[in-house]
C-alpha cells in the first residue's frame, strides 16, 4: 500500500457506500477507516482492504488476510481481497444513541504476520419511525384553569440519531388548546399542551386530540397518540411545586431504597383542596415515591453503562383535583465498577525459537466498560519473560518478541497479561496465555564421551556387538533424531566395510571379521553423528579400538634350530669347563604379547640332571658342576618352553651337547655314536631285541634236551643221571668259552621218571679254566647237587605250575639305570629315553636271563649285585634289575621257573600274583 495521499484523500462514491482512507503512510500502528451506511445486505463490498494495504492479487493466498474480531460482521474475500459485510449492521442495536457509531477491528496478515487497524463507521439511517410509549393518554385539566397554563405531555422514543431523530410534535387543531415543542438539557424535545381559553365542563368535558412525533428524515416518519383531557370541576389554587425541574446526581450501584431526591409543592386552597398527592406521570420500575411526602427512591441497583440519565415528571393534584407536574432529571455518576477485561487474538500457536526481536505474536485487546478515568487502561506482562508489549491503538496492543529464545532452555511460557484502569481505587484483571516455543535446527549432536576407547579380545565371533557410541541433540523430532556412520579410519578405506560396522540408528559398532591381535594391534576410527534437520548438523568423535591378546600362539624356538635336511645341531662344551659356564642359549618367541608371550624354561629330559642348570627366564644353559671321568661325552637336554597364558602353551628343543676340547674330537664321536633320532623307537627296538635273545636262549636249551634224549635212547645209561652215583662222574658238560663274551653260567637238563623237568643252576666258587670239567657229585640233599663242596646248601630251580606272565616291565624312578636314576620322577618311572642308558638295560637284560637261582649270588661283585656294580658302576644294583624268569616258560609245559629259597623263606614266587600293576598308573610295554 502506497503512500499516495492524494488518493487516500479523495472520497469514493458508490451506492450506498462510502470508503474514507486514512492520510498517513501504512505503518504497523495505522488506521484505516471506512464509512458506510448501516443495514447494509450481506455480502456488500465495504472496499478493497488488500488494495488499501498494498497487497497483490498474487500475494492473497499466501498472505491469507483474514478479521479478527470479537462478532463477525465483515470478512475478507480471499480472491479478490475485499471486505465484504457478512452480518446485519443494526446502528442502533450495536451503537444506540451514540453519535457516532464505529466498529473497530483488525486485518491480520501472515507470512509475516502483522496487523493493520481498520475502523468503519456506520451512518444512520431513517429507519425507525417515532413511537409513543402508549396509544392514548388522559389529562386531567379543571374548569377554572386559567389560559396560558401549561401541561406537559408523553414523550415519543426514535432509536435514529441526528436528523433521523425525532425533530418535533404535531396537535390536531383544537380552539382551546395549542402545542409548544421544548428541548432539555441533552438536546431532546418533548412537547407541552398549552390551554388558550377558559374551558366550561359543562359545555363540554371531554376533549379529543392527536398527538403527533415527527422525525428530521426523508421522507419524514411519524408516530401519534390520542391524548384525551378531561375537563374537572373548578378548583382555584392548582398545586405548585417549589422547581419547575429538579436535577439530581446520583453515583451508580447506590443500594437499593437510597433516596435520590424529594420533590415538593404547595396549593394555597384550604381543606381537600390543599391536600397533595404524589405520583409518577408514567409507572416507573427504577425509581420509587412516596404518594404523601414526595420523596423518590431507588427501587434497584443503578448502572452507568446501561443508563447514563433518567428523567421523570412528577405530578401533583390536591384534592380538587387540580394537577402541576415538575421534571426529575437524574444523571448517572460513573464509578470505577469493572474490571478492564483482556482479550487475545490471532495467537500464534507455534513461535520458531530463531524467531527475531519485534516478531509479532498476538494482538491483545482491552475494553472497560467505565467512563473517563476508570476506563483508561494500561497494560503490562507479569514476570520475567522474553516479551513485551507495544501499545498499538487504543485499548489495542501488541505481544512481541523481546530478545532471541531459547527452546531447549525454555520449550514454553505462560505468559501473564494484566490491564488495570486509572481508577481510585484502580481495578485490575489479568489472562494466561501458553506459548509454545517452536523448534529450530540449531544444536549439533553431542556425544556422551570425547573420545571413546574399546578393548575387544582377538578370535571374537564376526558379527558380535563390541562397541556403542550414543550421542543426544536437544533438537526435536527430525531436528533431534540422530543417524550414526563411520566417517574415517586409519584402516585401508576398501577394507574398512570387511572390519566393522555400525548401526546407524543405535549406534553399535560390529565387528565384522574375527580380528588378530598379531596382524592387527589397533586401528582408529571416526564417528559421526548427523541429525535429520535442514540444514543438518553433525559432530564427530575419535574410537580407539584395542584388539586384546589372547594365548592362541605358542612359543617358537628360533634355537637350536633344525638344519634345512633335518639333522640337528650340536653344542661343543669345554671339557674343563667349570661351573656356571654358559654352554648355550635357548632362543624363543612368541607372537603373542604380554602375559601370554612371558616365557619360562623348564628341563623336561636330560642325560645327567645334575650337569647343566637352565634359565627360567633367559633359556641360558650353563654346567652345574664340573665334568666327570665317569660322565658321558654325549649329553641330550629336551627343553621345553612354555607361555604364560592360560592355558599355557609350550614348545620343545633338544640340544645335543659334546664334552670336547676341539672339533676333530667330536667327529669320531658323531660318528661312532649316532645321535638318535626317536628316543621311544630306539626303546622299543631294545625290548624287542631282549625278548629274541631270551626266547632264542631257551629254544636252544630244549632243542639241546632234545638232541641229548635221541642220542641216548637207545643206551640203558639214559636213566643213569636218574641214579644216585652215576652223577660223580665227571665229564664237561657244557664246554666254557668266555672270550666270546658269555656269561659263566651252564644248566643240566634232566628228565625225571615223574615227568618232571628240573633245572639245577650250577655255581661255582672260583672261575673255571678252559677245559675244566663241570661235573656232580653225589648228594643225597638234590636230584643235581652243585659242584661247589664248599656250599652246604644248594639252591635247585623247580619246575612249578607256570604263572601268567609278568608284564609290569617298568622301572620306578630309583630305579632308572643311567644318570636319569638320580632324579626325582615318576614313581613308575618310563623307559630310558637315550642310547646310553638303553644300551645298558640291554646288557641288564642279557645277564639276568642267566643269573643263578640264589638272590645271593654275585658275578664278581658284592652280594646281590650279578657282577652289575663291577661292570656298569655302584649305581647299578640287583634292584634295577626285575625277575625275567617268570617270564621264561618251556613251550608245551606249564611249568615256569620260580626261586626255591623264596619259597623256603616263605615268599611268594615272582613270577606268580605278585606281578601287580599299580593302580592308577598306565601300563607301558
């Protein structure tokens, strides 16, 4: 809308419409008037309000201009932009006697919103005709009334105003009576009788006259009423009051029965005649009076704002019924009775947080139904609140915006509106309105940490959960809700998808691959959280993720380290090494870290415990002691290594160590004892070859027994071994060869009558010389007493029923022939594990299949060694060695070897039950 002042100046003529634009350039506090007349039909264009503003045809749907206003009596065309008349416009019932009658109200505008004051006055016109409050009227007027008196009459009502109002009155032509019309104070008329000639009742007593109102408009209405005036017999002295009009100020919502004024008036006639009575010219409902003393009172509660004055004829008639009438006129004094009342319109329902200072909210009305003073009003906000308010008209204000907001400090207000008037004492009302403050997207994501640290062991399950990032926005809805993606990483951009993942609703990061703690230690990743506003905002935070380790490696032995065609290494050690001296190194690693890559040293096997010490955490070996004349050259150390995890894992090593002072020493060495390559084969393989030597050994006994019995058969000397005396003979019988490295043992073998079999062990006291003859003796204590006569008792094997086979071949750990004896093991023990010790239980095993009977006997060695200590050194005794006997039976007989002296002494054969495994332990074979 312009500011063309010439056209808002000029006033635009239609039919029955009249437009009156204000002067003033458009502003947020102008006002923009028009004029038209009242009883306008619906749908009447009052004018074109979008034009008068300065808006488009285009603009309308977007600006959507609508009126606000307490009734609906005009709106807005949205096509066109006129205000049109959607109500009837009744001046007098909406304004009533008010000069000027104007409805106020306000075109409101969005997008932005804004209000603009238009105000259009209704002109009256002549559409209400004068009317008196009754058809007829009678006047009461004595014969002896004197010309001139005057009488004052009924007053008609016009609800039109100005020169549609009622102008004056009219009486019918009479020779006795003339009409005078009179104004009161606040410019109304009402007419008065005048008697222009002496009236005689009995001529006549009753006159009929018309009264007529007429109005100022065109054509001019009117109303009448028949006004009949009876004439009474004479009466001198009519009535007098003391004022002709009394006028009275009385304050509104006085109680009930106050006495607002008294009227009086004399009559100078005597007796009846002089007697006066009052009363109202017309009943009245507001105002009471006394019939006698003339005092008028309030019959209940006076309002200024619905009746502002009364006026009241009071009559008088004494007892002749002579009448004077005189005018109350009462004028209503306001008092500060109401309460201004406080009214919101267009209130917006959502206000953006990011809304500016001075944004328009709502337009506040105030109305006080007082007058002056008491109904001056002012406005004010309760609290402390981001508002204000701007007056914008009178008794119309504004709600703006004071400072910026803030939603998520403050999503809401409830704000409080107070209006008070300038009354003594002054009268205040106050309104509650909720503003709900709308949200904008201006808060970034904000995560719950600053930077996040994640430990996940290695081996987890791909797909499993090991992670959750959670960030908030204090945004709502789309502005608030949070996506989450992985920005960056230190990882190779094409294999960050194959590690993890994360949902982008939750926030939880997978992983997407089982991670390795030895190829992957840690990697760095980006997050970003990213809400759903527009524009959108985002942050972003740091996860370090620590793959754990966990003992899946087990240690590996860099040395001593296998050459490339299998064979192993050795260490050469000193002979005059001394003690402590570092023979070598054991050198492992694990891939794992931490606890789990803390290794330990531990001795599993060695040839001599004794010699060599090792590291418990450094894997050095160095000797324990010096080097013996009775220690082997060749030692062999089975090292294990283990982790510190849990369980702990372990590797082994053997280390090969030669006692030797140069490289030339250790080649014979090498070469004439093999280093083995299976402990546990080589073990075997001696087993085997003990048990074919033994079975060999007695197969050849048997085949012998047998060759003698066929050469023999047919001589009758066959039985002569069988016969006391026939054994003193002396003949070789088993021809001694010792340089073939034999033992010195030889048997007989005899057939008894009974079909038994015995052997006799035949020992000697001294060694025997090549060609000696072993021969027997006669004894009656043996069916083959031994040739030793300096023995008294001999100690014969019998044959006895053959026990179930001794399998328990083990040794117990004390009893482990070889440097291993010396530990502390196993009580069961194992086989030995090295050449060294194995060659020495073959040697064992040879012997014992022909040691003697007798426990006792010895080969050259102490009692009960079998010559052991002599050959193989004091730690070899008899109880190393286990009973082979009863494992030695002759095939198609069930007899076994068994120890008479045991029996003698009351012992249990060895080879009988007694060969009991120990419980718990696993037979090894």
């Amino acid at each position: 809308m312009g500011c063309g002042a010439a056209e808002r100046g000029r006033v635009q003529t239609r039919p029955l419409l009249f437009k009156k634009l204000s002067l003033f350039c458009p502003a947020l506090s102008e006002l923009i008037r028009y004029k038209i007349p009242e009883e306008m039909p619906t749908g009447s264009v009052v004018g074109n309000l979008a034009k008068d503003l300065g808006f488009g045809v285009r603009e309308l749907p977007t600006r959507r201009l609508r009126i606000s206003s307490e009734k609906p009596y005009f709106s807005v065309s949205m096509e066109s932009g006129e205000l049109l008349v959607s109500g009837r416009l009744d001046r007098e019932q909406i304004c009533g006697k008010k000069p000027v009658c104007a409805l106020d109200f306000e075109a409101v505008a969005e997008n932005p919103l804004n209000f603009y004051h238009v105000s259009v006055e209704l002109e009256d016109i002549n559409d209400h005709v004068p009317k008196f409050a009754h058809i007829s009227s009678e006047l009461h007027i004595s014969e002896s009334a004197q010309p001139g008196t005057r009488f004052i009459l009924e007053v008609a009502e016009d609800a039109d105003i100005a020169l549609n109002s009622l102008q004056n009155y009219k009486l019918s032509l009479s020779p006795s009576f003339s009409l005078t019309n009179k104004e009161k104070q606040d410019g109304s008329k009402y007419p008065e009788i005048v008697l222009e000639k002496t009236l005689d009742r009995e001529q006549q007593s009753l006159h009929r006259l018309v009264l007529t109102a007429l109005d100022g408009g065109t054509p001019p209405l009117s109303g009448t009423t028949e006004l009949r005036i009876q004439v009474t017999d004479a009466n001198d002295n009519p009535p007098v009051f003391t004022q002709e009009v009394y006028r009275v100020r009385l304050p509104e919502n006085v109680p009930r029965g106050t006495t607002v004024v008294q009227v009086t008036a004399t009559d100078k006639d005597e007796g009846m005649n002089s007697e006066i009575t009052y009363s109202f010219y017309r009943t009245g409902q507001v105002f009471g009076l006394n019939s006698k003393s003339g005092e008028i009172t309030t019959q209940r509660t006076l309002d200024f704002e619905e009746i502002k004055e009364y006026s009241i004829v009071v009559e008088g008639r004494d007892g002749g019924g002579l009448v004077a009438q005189c005018t109350v006129e009462i004028s209503i004094q306001d008092e500060n009775d109401n309460c201004p009342e406080v009214t919101v319109h267009s209130l917006l329902e959502i206000i953006l947080e990011n809304a500016m200072p001075g944004t328009l909210i709502a337009l506040i009305k105030i109305h006080d139904r007082d007058s002056g003073e008491n109904g001056e009003v002012y406005c004010r906000l309760e609290d402390e609140v981001p508002f204000k308010i701007i007056s914008s008209s009178k008794n119309s204000y504004k709600l703006v915006t004071d400072r910026t907001l803030d939603r998520e400090m403050t999503p809401e207000y409830n704000v409080t509106i107070t209006a008070t008037d300038r009354g003594k004492p002054s009268l205040s009302s106050s309104t509650s309105v909720t503003l709900h403050i709308g949200d904008v997207n201006d808060n970034a994501p904000v995560f719950h940490q600053a930077s996040y640290f994640v430990h996940v062991a290695e081996n987890n399950p791909p797909g499993a959960s090991i992670a959750q990032v959670s960030a908030s926005d204090r945004d709502l809805g789309p502005n608030g809700r949070v996506s989450y993606s992985i920005l960056a990483s230190d990882l190779e951009p094409k294999a960050l998808s194959s590690y993890v993942s994360v949902n982008q609703n939750s926030g939880v990061v997978f992983a997407q691959r089982a991670f390795d703690h030895e190829q992957l230690r840690s990697f760095q990743l980006t997050l970003q959280a990213r809400d759903q506003g527009s524009p959108a905002l985002s942050a972003n935070v740091s996860m370090r993720v620590l793959v754990g380790d966990l003992n899946d490696n087990a240690p590996r032995v860099l040395y001593p380290a296998l050459e490339p065609d299998g064979s192993a290494l050795f260490d050469m050690v000193p002979r005059a090494a001394e003690p402590g001296y570092l023979v070598t190194k054991v050198v492992a690693v694990d891939a794992d870290s931490g606890h789990n890559a803390w290794l330990s040293y531990h001795v599993l096997q060695a040839s001599d415990p004794g010699l060599f010490s090792l590291g418990l955490r450094t894997g050095e070996v160095r000797t324990a002691r010096a080097l013996g004349d009775k220690d082997a050259a060749h030692q062999l150390l089975l090292v294990a290594v283990r982790d510190g995890g849990q369980p702990p894992l372990s590797a082994t090593a053997t280390l090969h160590l030669i006692f030797a002072d140069s490289l030339q020493e250790v080649l014979p060495a090498l070469s004439d004892d093999p280093l083995p390559s299976d402990p546990q084969a080589e073990l075997q393989f001696y087993l085997v070859v003990a048990l074919a030597l033994i079975s060999a050994l007695f197969l050849f006994a048997v085949i012998l027994a047998i060759a003698l019995r066929l050469r023999h058969s047919t001589s009758p000397t066959i039985w002569g071994c069988f016969q006391p005396g026939l054994c003193s003979e002396s003949r070789p019988v088993v021809p001694p060869n010792y340089s073939e490295g034999t033992l010195p043992y030889s048997y007989n073998l005899c057939i008894a009558h009974a079909g038994k079999t015995e052997f006799n062990f035949l020992k000697c006291s001294e060694p025997l010389n090549s060609g000696q003859d072993i021969f027997c003796p006669e004894s009656s204590g043996a069916l083959f007493p031994l040739c030793d006569s300096n023995e008294s008792t001999s100690h014969p094997e019998t044959l006895t029923p053959q026990a179930p086979p001794n399998t328990d071949w083990r040794f117990s750990q004390a009893q482990r022939p070889g440097t291993s004896g010396s530990q502390n093991g196993d009580e069961t023990g194992t086989w030995p594990n090295n050449q060294f010790d194995t060659e020495m239980l073959q040697a064992m095993i040879l012997a014992s299949a022909s040691e003697a009977a007798d426990g006792s006997s010895t080969l050259g060695g102490g009692a009960g060694t079998m010559g052991l200590s002599a050959r193989y050194g004091p730690q070899f005794t008899l109880q190393h060695v286990p009973d082979y006997r009863q494992n030695v039976y002759i095939p198609g007989s069930n007899a076994t070897l068994t120890n008479a002296a045991g029996k003698r002494d009351g012992k249990a054969p060895a080879g009988g039950n007694g060969n009991k495994k120990k419980s718990g332990k696993k037979e090894k074979k």
